[in-house]
C-alpha cells in the first residue's frame, strides 16, 4: 500500500508538468484529460491516506485495549494487605 502511496505522490507533479508544458511551451489548449488526471490523482491520494489512517487508528486502539486489560489483570493479582488499609474492613 506505501508503495501505491509514493506512486501517487510523484503523480501530481508529471501531471501538473504535463499541463503547464502543454499549454505554455506547445499552445496546446486541450488539456481536459491531464486535468481530469490531476483531480483523480488527488482523489486517489486522499482514499489511500485515509484508509491508512483508518487502519492505523483501529491498531493503536486495540493496541491500546490490550496493554490495559494486561495492566488490570495483573493489578488484580497483586497480593492485597487488608492491615495496612485506609479503608475500613466491613
């Protein structure tokens, strides 16, 4: 996927070459296909960096999920000393 990313990432700027010597070095006026490329070029960029962003944020959260539940099972197993605590025994 981070190769589909860095692809896309040089796309934008041969497309904008494209355009720009098209019309200013060859008078070519008809540049309504690199255009349409230049916006789907962005368009496919945004996709593929938000469901990597996606795909991330789910990791780190069940990464995050685990690391508590490990932490909470093993505060429950430490041993528990009644006679030193601030709380009354009932």
């Amino acid at each position: 996927m981070r190769a589909h990313l860095h692809r896309l990432a040089f796309a934008y700027p041969q497309l904008a070459q494209t355009i720009i010597d098209d019309v200013t070095h060859g008078g070519r006026t008809n540049f309504l296909w690199p255009a349409i490329g230049l916006v789907a070029a962005f368009l496919f960029r945004d996709l593929f960096n938000s469901v990597r962003i996606l795909v991330n944020n789910v990791f780190e959260q069940n990464v995050i999920y685990d690391i508590r539940r490990d932490v909470f099972s093993r505060v429950q197993r430490l041993p528990s000393d009644t006679s030193t605590s601030a709380l009354p025994a009932i």
